[in-house]
C-alpha cells in the first residue's frame, strides 16, 4: 500500500495507460484501444454501482465524449482514470435526471465507527469476492460511501483524484470510503480493517 492510502495495484498500469493516452492524441488508434482496455473495466464497474443494468450503454456514451475531447486531456495514466470517471459520472448522472431517479440509497444510517487501527487492512473485505458480488454489496451502501468505494476500489483512484471527481474534500472522501469499507467488512465477517490497502477489483492475482 503506498502513503495515503492509494490503492497499490492500480498504479501497475499507469504509467502504461499514460503512455498510451499520449500516443493517441497523435492519432494512434491502436494506442486508444490499450487505454479503453486498460480503464474500460473499473469504469464499467463504477458505473454499474450508479445506474446498474445501464452501465455498458452509458459507458458507450462516456467514451464516444473521451474520443472526441482526448485532444483537451492534460496528464498522466492516474490522471486519465480520474477524467475518464468524471466524464462517465456526468453521463450517469444526464440518465439518472432522465428517468427522475437517483443512485440506488440506502435505508441505513451511517453508523459511528472507531477510528482505524494502524496494523490492518482492507484488503479482507473484498477478497474473496467476485466483482460482481462486491459490487452488490457496494451497491447497498449509504450514496456517498458506495461512490468512494467505487472509485478507490474499483476504478483504482487514490483520494485526491477520487475527491475532484465527487466534487469533495480528500478528508471527506477518505472517510466515506473507510466507512463503506468498514461495513463490507462486517458484512464479511471481517474482524480487522482500516483504509488502507483497499485492491483493485478486476485486476488480475
């Protein structure tokens, strides 16, 4: 796990996505499918958490908005992930206005949690889980803490990136995701997590 609570395995990839974000901003196109291969996944996975079954289309939509505003993106491989996510939280969010409906809520309240401990993690509270499992718990989470989850976990942003995504403070995003990690966990029957250490869903073992 790296300082600050940044998921580790995300950043494996980075700078390849990087790379390959540049290269088609020149107009390689063989370079824009390595960058859709390498995000599409975490994307699609967030996007079903807000809109569900609607995921892949409005993902389609995300990325014909990507192609055609890549020109205009400035940064790197992590800094690509958060963009991407932005652009697909907005389109979710155009289809959610459209039907009158909202990300699916929750009808728990947040519960007061201890702060974290110092020598635990995470990781237990996904990793057993298929994708899809997790992301039908993540689904059932309080809005704000399913969406951090999501975006650090799933998308495999760290929380600055995630916080400008959500339109929120570091601190705030970093305690929702705890919080929302917490509750996984005792749903798991995990004894032991902080926020740290959060994997990577759909990223190969």
């Amino acid at each position: 796990m790296g300082q600050g609570g940044e998921p580790r395995r995300a950043h494996a990839s980075d700078e390849e996505l990087g790379t390959a974000v540049a290269r088609a901003q020149e107009g390689d196109e063989a370079a824009f499918a390595v960058a859709y291969r390498l995000v599409q996944p975490g994307l699609v996975g967030y996007l079903r958490g807000l809109v569900g079954d609607e995921a892949e289309d409005v993902a389609a939509d995300a990325w014909l908005e990507i192609a055609r505003d890549l020109g205009r993106f400035r940064g790197d491989g992590a800094g690509f992930r958060g963009w991407t996510a932005t652009i697909a939280r907005h389109r979710a969010f155009d289809l959610l206005r459209r039907q009158k409906s909202r990300p699916r809520p929750s009808g728990l309240e947040a519960d007061m949690l201890e702060l974290p401990g110092t020598h635990s993690t995470s990781d237990q509270a996904l990793e057993t889980l298929s994708t899809e499992q997790a992301l039908t718990l993540i689904g059932g989470l309080p809005r704000d803490q399913a969406e951090a989850v999501l975006l650090r976990v799933v998308v495999g942003l760290d929380g600055p990136s995630a916080a400008r995504v959500l339109g929120k403070r570091p601190g705030a995003v970093r305690t929702a995701a705890y919080r929302g990690l917490k509750r996984l966990a005792t749903q798991l029957g995990a004894r032991s997590v902080t926020e740290d250490g959060p994997t990577t869903l759909g990223e190969s073992r």
